[in-house]
C-alpha cells in the first residue's frame, strides 16, 4: 500500500449518490458544511445523480456555482438506474487520495472530517477504514424499535454498525461493512474493480449488497481494512420506514441480496422449506402483536432467500448455456423415441400388458428386498468412523438413502427381469403357447441373473477397479473368474449365449410374421426397440465432433489438464526408467517445462484453491481437506473470476478428486464436477457395499449419472473415459461461441487406489502376480480407506506392484492428454490455446518412512509436481530447472491472458518462458496436511492431536459436511511440518513438544534427502529458518508467532 507521511500532502473527496432526495441531500451536504475542516487536506464534495426527476439537478448547480463558505461541490449526472452504476460513474471522475463514501440520508458528525484524514495518515498500510453507522433517533420512533426481547426487529430497516471502541483491523471472515461510512484510497479502486451492476438498490427499489460485495473483493485483492470508532455518521430515521409493509419489503431484500452473495446452493435446501413452514405457522397462530409482526419479518427474508436462491439459479444457467452437439440432440431424440415404442408397444398388446408386468414387479421386489437384507446384514457406511452422538441426527436420512437405494435397485432389476419376460412372451406368441404368471415370474428371475451376470463380467474384463471398490469379499476370487472369463473357452461361452438368444428371437419374429399376426408382431419389435434403444441411450457415449472455432482475436484461450496425485519424476525426468508419459513429451516440444514445481500444501483443496488464487494456503485459509460451512467461501480473488470479467467463459469438469472445484467459490461459470465428497449426507447417500456394488454395474453411465450421482462419482473410481468425452464435448461447444475461455480439466486418473481400465493396469503389472492388489491397491475402497491405511508401515503394501499399477494410471493419464490435444487441433483452436499440465500434489512411496500424500515435509516427492505451460506465441522448448510455485500459476496465466490481476502472492513466470530470468531466486515453502492417524516416519516428541475419530464433527447439519472441531484448529495449525527451498537448499522444520527439529538438505547432492547436513552449513541452516520463520509469522491461525 503506498505510504502516506505526515507533512504530505492528502486530498479528500467525498463521494454522495442520490436518487430524487434532494431535501435529505441537502441535509447531508450542509452536515458536511458544518464539520471541522482538516487543516492539513484539501476536501472537496463530488455528488452523482443517479436517474433523479426531482428538482436535484437544479440545486446543485445552484450549490455548485455559490458554495459560499460551505465545501468545494462538484457533481455529474448518470443517467442509468442503480447505485451501483453512479458508483462505477463516480470511478471515471478525478478522484482525491482518500474517497470517502457518506449515502445521501446520513448526517456526519463535526469530527468527521478530521476522523478520516487522521485515519489515513496514522495507518498507511491500509487500503480502506470503517466507522459507526447510528441511527439517529429524535424520539418521534416508536418503541419498539428499542425493544431487546425475544421479538426484537433485529436488523431495523435504518443501518447500523457499531463494533465498539476499540479501533482495529477487521478481516474477512468477520464483520464486514456496508458502504454506508466507508473510506478507500484511491489505488485500492482500480484493483478491486468496479461495483457489480446486478446488485444494489434501483430507484426506490431495496435491494442491497452490492457494497458488502466490493468491500470483500478488496479484501480478496489483498487490501487491508481498519475500523476507527471516531469516525461516525449518524443515519436520518424516516417513520415511514418503521411501518410493517417497509419492515416486509426491506427483509425480503435484504435477505434476497445476501443469498445473491451466498452462492453455495445449487438446490433449494430443504431448511429453507422447513423456515417457511415454521415462520407462517407460527404468525398464523400469533395473538400477540410484537409477536405476528416479528414472524411476518422472518417469513419476508425466507422468501427473500428463496428469491435470491432462483436469481442465482437463473445467472448461473444462463451463464453455463453451450450450443447442444449432434450426438447430444440425438440422445434427446433416442430417449423420446424409446418413450414412443414403449407406449406403442403396450397400446398394441392392450389389457395383457399387466398380466407380464406383475411377475416383473413381484421378481424385482424379491430381488430387492434379498439385497437389501443382505445389505444391513453386512452394513458398511463409506466414510470415517463417526460419533454416535453425530449419527444419530442422521438416522431419518439414512432410512430415506437406504430406501432411495433400494427403489433404484428395484428399477434396475424391473428393467432386467422385463427383458426375460419380454423374450418369454415373444417365444410363447410364437409358439403358440399360452402365457402364464409363474413361467414369466422364471423369466423375470432369469432376465435379472442373466443381466446381472452379463455386466459382472464386463465390467469385471474392462474395469475392475469399478467391482473392487465395493466388494467386501476375497480379492482373489476376481482374479480367478477373469482368468475364465479370458481364456478362449470363456469367450467362446459368452458369444455362444448371445447367438443363441438373438437365434431364438429371430425365430420367433419369422414364426409371427409367417402365420400374419401382424399386431402381435408389431408390439414385439416395438418392444424390442424399446428395449435396445434404452440400454443404447443409457451406454451411448460417442467421440464428440470436433466443431471448428469461430475465428476471432484477443484473448487466448486456456487449456488446464491436471491429474490428482501426479508424481514430478514420473513427467519428462530422464532418471526414470519408464517412458510413461509420449504425448506429454511431444506438448513439451514447444512449452515451458518446470521440473521443480512446489505445491504449498500437498492436499487437493488448499492446493487447487493456491493454483488458482496465487496465494499461500494461510493467507486463502484453507489449510487441509475439511472445511464446512462459510469457510467454502474465499476471501482471495480468483483466477477464474479476473477471467471471467476480461470476457472469459470459465468452466471446470472433473470426476470423484474434483468436488472442491464446486464446493469452494473458484468463481467458474459452470462447474461439471460431483458434489463434496466431504458430506456425510453424501457418503450415507452411496449405501451400503452391496447396494453399492449392485448400482455401480448399471450406473456407470448417462443413466447413473442422471439419478443416482452418488454411485456415479463412487470415490476411488476413475472417469477417465467418460471424462475425457466430457472435457473435449465442451472444448467442441466452447469453440463454436466466439468466446475466449478457461477449460480446467482435472482427472482422478492417477490418484489412490490406483485402479485404471484394460489393459492400463496390466501395462506395467508382473503377470504372475497373485496378491489381493492385482487390479487396484488393496483395501482402499473410499477416500477414508486410503487415509486409515496410512499409518500402515510398508511392510503391509505390495509395494512392487503398488508402483507398476501407478505407472499404469499414469501411462492412462497421458494417453488421454494425447486425444485433448488431438480434439483441440481438430477443432482450430491448438493456435490460440496456451494449454498448462498440472497437479495438485505427488505421491510418497515410504521414500521417508510414510505413503500419501502432504504426510511428510522431507522429500519432495509430495510436495513437488510436474508443470507445463504450452503458449502457442512462445513455441520455443524450454526447460525451467529455477525452483517455482504452483502459486505462479495464476499470475503467469493473468499476464499471458493480458489481464491485469492484483492480489497474488505469486509472481509470474513469463520471463523465464520468454528465455529471460526472474529478478532473483523463489523461495518454495511448503506444509503438511492434517494427520489423520499417526503416521510412520515422523520423530520422537512430535507434537500431535487426536485422531479422525476425535477430530471430526459436523457443524452444520443440514449440509453435513465435516469438518475439524475448533477446538483443535490452533493445535493443527501449529503441528505442521515446514519446509522452504530456495536454490539448491531445501530446510525442513518439525515441531516437537519441546523446541523443534531442523534438518538442512542439498537437493543438488542429495535429491533423496537423506544427509542432513545443518550441523556442517550453520550459517545456511539460519538464513532459511529465518526466511521460513517469518513466514510462518504471517499465519493468522497460528497460536504464536515463534517456535
């Protein structure tokens, strides 16, 4: 922030919007008249008249002309409705140092004046100040405005803020003010931005928020905000205002422009639901009026919510509407078609039609109620192991995800069994046998084996990693029955079946065309087409057309492609042994390569949010993987949002790794990605393994991922094909809009268990291998299996076969950047695309006595990843060995883009992509995630904290997203290991109950870190503790600032 002294010079203009006011105008202006003149600054009023009919204008040409001895007045007139747009208005206007915000119907106190020149002199380092907002009662109020009861209007439609005596620094994740009594320095404008326009009020129109909104964005954008209790305005009080009909409307706007902040929901919560019910019962059966006129408030801002909810709802489709494919109005047409055939079919067989569908519902019921049986009886929950006192608020919403489950499986299995009953009736019409209930009741039975074996099978030959993730019995079994399913008798078996089958039903269709039951045949293919076209409609994913890109110029377009747990010596690293990565090498024959890239944190969400931030894990904060509540909501400004004002159309699409992309505010337009895979609600929603295991063959697909998301996104499951369709189907309708864009694709393809489709896995894999890791890494079937089991000691992993099944996974990821790359040629847009490979953090494989990932500080296996910057303007091959962060990324972007972007604690990399260098060397800090178990490796006295079990809870219940209790925040916090590298030195600080570990490693000798070396280099060891030690300092949320 630009330093201000105390003998200079300071201008002050006071920044007045109004709407048809004139006599409140008038008021305020002569308040500011009759303050107390700063003998040190310059003060001018600056007036905009925001659409005004009234006499306005005319007065203040009057004013402006003859000030008299009241202040310098100049004013301009805007004429588009909106607070928010005189605001933008007054931005073009010459402004003074010091801007000082007072609203039209406030009366500022005689100090104001001087408050406001103190205050920036005194604190030069912030950006913006605060003062009291106070209503400014006359006694003519009614009474009840100052009533502190249980029906207290609370807050009153006349502003107020007020934090006490105390002057202090506020933050984000506090109290915010409104624009009421705000005061900015000029710089800070210009890196904020303007006010958002759909926001704020419009003529006499109450909405509201469109300063709380600027007031954070600055805060994002790194500015500092100071609250000084002297500086007061006092808020004019008009009776009119205190009538319940005001009272109503104001609530109901309030509450619809907070929601407009608020947007976390995609769906209308059902306590929203609940607060109408409960506030409209509760004012119809209120005899008491205090009490009615406070529930007629309370049910105002719940409509008020739901309001702001569909504006958000409304904004964000429009802002995610893409021209259909080819492929895609096909589907469309494909299921109205199956629709069609289906209703031709029974209308065609007429009254018969129930007498073959209640044998399929009689067999599906059984069948479900079997699994379902079985399923409690073997109950498994995916997640973490989970106080009782917290399950049992979720008791009711299980009994509802189990019996959803079961209606699902129930479908399925209807679908199945009426494919035999079908078969069966179209045999018994040909051969002229009558149908009878309990041979269709066989049917059914047989249609559902047969179905479900069928898809066992193939999905036990494709992706087995898809059965392992919910199967609870012995592994070795699977292996057995691939080896049938492999051998040529097997396949011989298979394909004699389906021509048995298809030979049977072509009999019978000639059979009842030779003898002309013309009707009876008609509804048989009817059926059949029904039939075939459903599975094809639920299966049908095909290759995407590659639409050519509308020619245009400007902004380049941006590419993201990362993959969850990607290792840096995996990626162009000739020590090696494996070639694993062809087409990534062939990107990198006209990109920048950076081998020595430092996530912050090596866990998936602080490190996205930093990518995409340009921040440290502790100035975003977000610090591990658990985070509810607010805390979604960044108070940094991100990559996508800067984009999305230059003109970009920001969009993200993952698979199960991918979920904070939507939980957190990135700010993309459209997010294509599951829900938290952090919720209880979601992981109660997935079921019991049985269940699970059951949906999982049928769900992998268009159908699943309509109805049963949940089973769609199953945690430990990779989307690589089914991703890879997604990302270049939007790179195909991005192109065709005109618009420059942000795709960030982020695949799961190379994260725990490992597990990847044929032949991936097999790639690298012993053959003779017969261990219970053969398709996927053992006994991990969630996200919480993977972090129990790392507090297991190598001697419990096949290790050997763990890292041939990672190779595979990431031979698999690159084959799928290969076809991206492909797509994007095809499609016109490889010339103006600058494309970046990425990943959130590594992998250890006990390199340092512990696996996962962000568990250990030593090596850099977890901390370093692999990144690539592609920009088609810079085709030169260039290798990057300076150490960078992953916090460089969204400046570097930001300036490729041609955007200005200010806030990021990150620096960009284009000099060195230009072949230049940067003004000196990076420091790479980096800290270790939560510890959810006592994991392997780490020194004796370390400080700890309890394990998940303790640590967990959920705050807010009808979101169910868990998160650490605040109670062990700090302790967290400060049990982190530490490390920074700067140059060929890398520090690694431990904090231990007594005094600390530090260890010094030389990365250019020794990139295993395994000498240290602080007892010879003392003079390194302390210039990096002092580097890293500041820092630390520089952490809010740690309980003190040494060690």
């Amino acid at each position: 922030m630009k330093q201000t002294s105390a003998s200079a010079s300071l201008s002050i203009t006071v920044l007045i919007c109004t709407h048809d006011r004139r006599k409140l105008l008038e008021r305020t202006i002569a308040s500011l008249d009759a303050a107390r003149r700063p003998t040190d600054a310059g003060v001018e009023l600056l007036v905009v008249a925001n659409a005004c009919t009234d006499d306005t204008h005319a007065w203040l040409d009057a004013r402006s002309s003859s000030p008299g001895p009241g202040l310098p007045l100049r004013w301009i007139a805007e004429p588009t409705p909106g607070k928010s747009n005189a605001l933008n208005r007054a931005f073009e206007e010459s402004l003074g140092d010091v801007v000082a915000f007072v609203d039209d119907d406030h009366r500022v106190d005689p100090g104001y004046l001087e408050g406001v020149v103190a205050a920036a002199r005194a604190h030069p380092e912030a950006g913006l100040f605060c003062g009291r907002i106070l209503p400014d009662w006359d006694g003519s109020e009614p009474p009840w405005v100052h009533d502190d009861g249980p029906y207290r209007i609370y807050p009153l439609p006349v502003p107020r803020f007020d934090l006490g005596d105390e002057a202090r620094e506020l933050h984000h994740d506090g109290s915010v003010p409104g624009g009421g009594n705000l005061i900015v320095r000029r710089e800070t404008i210009p890196v904020t931005g303007p006010f958002a326009t759909d926001l704020g009020p419009t003529g006499h129109d109450l909405g509201g928020a469109e300063d709380l909104d600027w007031v954070r964005r600055a805060l994002r954008a790194g500015a500092r905000l100071r609250y000084q209790p002297g500086i007061v305005q006092n808020h004019y009080v008009d009776l009119a205002r205190l009538r319940l009909g005001y009272l109503m409307r104001k609530a109901y706007q309030r509450s619809k422009s907070v929601m407009r902040l608020d947007r976390r929901h995609a769906v209308v919560p059902l306590y929203m639901g609940r607060k109408l019910l409960e506030y409209f019962a509760s004012m119809l059966f209120a005899f008491d009026g205090a009490r009615r006129r406070f529930f007629l408030v309370r049910l105002a801002a719940a409509l008020g919510e739901l309001s702001g909810l569909g504006a958000n709802r409304r904004e964000a489709r429009s802002r995610a509407r893409l021209a259909p494919l080819p492929q895609q109005r096909i589907a469309a047409a494909l299921a109205l078609a199956c629709l069609a055939a289906f209703a031709l079919a029974g209308q065609l067989v007429g009254a018969a039609t129930s007498v073959g569908v209640l044998p399929v519902v009689a067999a599906a019921a059984g069948a479900t109620a079997l699994l379902v049986l079985k399923s409690l009886r073997d109950f498994s929950r995916a997640g973490p192991r989970i106080r009782e006192e917290i399950l049992r608020r979720y008791r009711a919403y299980t009994v509802w995800a189990l019996a959803r489950l079961a209606f699902w499986s129930w479908v399925v299995f209807a679908f199945l069994g009426a494919g035999g009953v079908l078969a069966y009736a179209i045999l018994a019409s040909a051969a002229g046998v009558a149908f009878r209930s309990d041979a269709a009741a066989a049917a059914a039975v047989l249609g559902m084996s047969a179905g479900v074996a069928v898809q066992f099978a193939r999905k036990l030959h494709r992706n087995p990693g898809l059965i392992v993730a919910s199967w609870q019995y012995r592994l070795s079994r699977l292996t057995r029955w691939r080896e049938a399913l492999g051998c040529s008798t097997g396949r011989a078996r298979g394909r004699a079946a389906a021509a048995a089958v298809a030979t049977l039903l072509v009999w019978a269709l000639a059979s009842l065309a030779a003898r002309g039951a013309w009707r009876e045949l008609a509804a048989a293919l009817a059926a059949l087409g029904a039939y075939a076209g459903a599975i094809t409609w639920a299966g049908w994913a095909p290759e995407p057309a590659a639409l050519r890109a509308v020619r245009r110029v400007g902004h380049p377009n941006i590419l993201m492609i990362g993959s969850d747990t990607l290792r840096a010596d995996r990626i162009l690293d000739p020590s090696y042994p494996r070639a694993l990565a062809p087409n990534i090498e062939a990107l990198a024959a006209g990109a920048s390569f950076f081998p020595n890239c430092y996530v912050p944190c090596a866990r998936t969400a602080p490190s996205l949010i930093s990518l995409l931030s340009g921040t440290w894990p502790h100035t975003h904060g977000v610090r591990d993987n658990f985070v509810a509540g607010a805390d979604t909501r960044l108070p940094v400004r991100m990559l996508p949002e800067r984009l999305r004002e230059a003109g970009y159309r920001t969009v993200a699409v993952s698979d199960w790794c991918g979920a904070d992309l939507g939980k957190f505010s990135f700010g993309f337009d459209f997010a294509d990605v599951p829900a938290d895979q952090w919720s209880l609600k979601y992981l109660i929603r997935q079921g019991p393994k049985d269940l699970r295991l059951l949906l999982s063959l049928f769900c992998h697909n268009r159908f699943g991922r309509a109805v049963l998301p949940e089973v769609y996104h199953q945690g430990g499951v990779p989307q690589t094909d089914a991703l890879g369709i997604r990302t270049r189907e939007l790179l195909s309708r991005l192109a065709t809009t005109g618009e420059p864009f942000l795709l960030n694709a982020f695949f799961s393809t190379t994260h725990p268990p490992f597990a990847s489709e044929a032949p991936w896995f097999e790639r690298y894999a012993d053959p003779h291998y017969g261990g219970e890791s053969k398709f996927a890494m053992a006994r991990l079937n969630d996200p919480f299996d993977i972090i129990r089991r790392q507090g297991e000691a190598r001697t419990e992993f096949d290790l050997g076969q763990i890292i041939d099944l990672y190779d595979g996974c990431v031979a698999r990821f690159d084959d799928e950047v290969g076809r991206l790359l492909r797509h994007l040629d095809a499609c016109g847009l490889a010339g103006n695309t600058i494309v970046v490979l990425y990943s959130d953090h590594g992998m250890e494989f006990f390199e340092h006595g512990t696996w996962g990932q962000g568990n250990s500080a030593v090596g850099d296996f977890s901390a370093r990843v692999p990144l690539l910057i592609a920009d088609p303007r810079r085709p030169a091959a260039r290798r990057c060995g300076e150490v960078v962060r992953s916090i460089d990324v969204a400046p570097t972007l930001a300036e490729l883009a041609g955007c200005d972007y200010a806030g990021p604690e990150g620096v960009s990399l284009r000099p060195l992509m230009d072949g230049g260098s940067l003004p000196g060397e990076l420091p790479a800090f980096n800290e270790t995630g939560v510890w959810i178990t006592a994991v392997p490796g780490l020194p004796d006295g370390h400080l700890r904290y309890p394990d998940l079990f303790e640590l967990l809870e959920v705050s807010d219940p009808a979101a169910g997203t868990l998160g650490l209790k605040l109670e062990y925040a700090a302790r967290v916090v400060e049990a982190k290991d530490r490390m920074i590298r700067r140059g060929r030195w890398k520090l690694v600080y431990q904090p231990l109950e007594t005094g600390m570990c530090l260890r010094l490693f030389d990365l250019e000798a020794d990139p295993g870190c395994t000498r240290d070396l602080s007892a010879a280099e003392t003079a390194v060891t302390a210039a990096l503790w002092a580097e890293l030690r500041e820092w630390m300092d520089t952490d809010r949320k740690r309980p003190h600032g040494d060690a």
